[in-house]
C-alpha cells in the first residue's frame, strides 16, 4: 500500500517505519528539517517529498501534526478528495495540557469539516508512541492490545484496520466519527498513565465483554 505520512514527529516516524519494514510504499513529508525527512525515509527504506507530492496517488495518509499545525499541514495537501485519511491528532493547546475541542465537537470532527471530500478515520491518537515497538515485536501473541477505530466511511476504517493488524493491535470498532467526543479525552488518561505514572511509557489496552 502507498501511505504518505504528514508530520515527523514520533506517531509518524515510528508508523511509517514499522509500515516500510510491513513491506509498505511509505513517503514520509512534512518537517521543519529537510535533513530529518531524509534520516527517516533512509532508515525506512522509503522516500520522503513535500506534502503536495506526498499526497498524490497514497492509498492511505496519515495525518500526524501538532494541533497547531493542523492548517498549514491541510493548506499543502490539497483536498485529498476521496482518498483514506488517518487521523491521530488530538486537539491540544500549544503545551500540550488542555483540549482545545471537546463535548459538544471534536478534532477529528472538525478535520472532516474542513476537508469533507477526505474519507476520514480516526485511530492511534489513543497510544502513546513507545509502545508501537513492543507491540510490533509481539503480533504473533494472543490476545492482542486494542487500538480504537472510529469513523463514518467503512472502507476508510477497513483500511485503517489492515494498517493497525500490521502494527500489531487488534482494531477496535468504536462507531461513528463523533465518537472522537469522548475518545479525545480519552487519549489524555492514556497519556497520564503512560507519562504521569510508574511503569514505563509502553502503555496498551484492552477492553472485553463478559459473557
């Protein structure tokens, strides 16, 4: 699969390396260093380009940028009509402490106001980072952790969930995209417990239905 990854930051950088080593097309863009988007296209074995070029033909996108840059990120890619977007952003204020966005709207709800022609899912924003490696490194064990999925275009959430069974995690159908409400928030008690208490930084979930 194609996948352009917008932001290289660590979501995108560890995504598009395990993607690459998946045996996936990846163009990583987006960066205020030039040299950083060549370090990781060259660790991945892919290539790394502007938005605009990244963008053109991606099966799938991934859109990994700090909240603040989520305008200047849109105005380069363009419309991204039709094609599949994975968001992982979550709508935060500059030191990254506060929603700027939540209850009655959220982030992901907001990205589809903005680029309505995308295909838009959700998913990721509810892990932190460090624990990609680790769950990458144990995808033949099971049960696998949960990785929330959330969206109103069922082909763009298949496409979603391929991505993440690389990964490792088993997708987790959450409904529809206003479901981004509540899993926002959400992802800030997963980065309390991953960064605010003891135990390591390489948190995972799972949720499970008694019967």
């Amino acid at each position: 699969m194609k996948i352009a990854i917008l932001g290289s930051g660590l979501m995108g950088a560890k995504l598009g390396r395990l993607w690459a080593a998946c045996g996936h097309d990846v163009t990583f863009a987006y960066s205020r260093s030039t040299a950083k988007l060549e370090r990781l296209a060259s660790e991945a074995g892919g290539a790394h380009a502007s938005v605009s070029e990244a963008v053109v033909g991606a099966e799938a996108i991934l859109l990994s940028v700090h909240w603040s840059r989520i305008d200047d990120v849109l105005d380069q890619a363009g419309d991204m009509s039709g094609q599949v977007v994975l968001n992982c952003c979550v709508p935060l204020n500059e030191s990254n402490t506060e929603l700027v966005l939540g209850t009655t709207t959220s982030g992901a709800e907001e990205l589809a106001r903005l680029r309505p022609e995308a295909r838009w899912v959700a998913c990721f924003n509810t892990s932190p980072s460090e624990a990609f490696d680790p769950v990458f490194a144990r995808k033949d064990r099971e049960p696998r952790p949960h990785l929330m999925v959330y969206g109103d275009d069922d082909g763009a959430k298949q496409v979603a969930g391929t991505l993440i069974a690389d990964i490792g995690y088993a997708p987790l159908e959450c409904g529809p995209l206003r479901t981004a409400r509540f899993a926002e928030p959400f992802a800030m008690v997963t980065a309390e417990l991953a960064y605010g208490q003891p135990g390591g930084t390489a948190l995972t979930y799972r949720f499970d239905k008694l019967r």
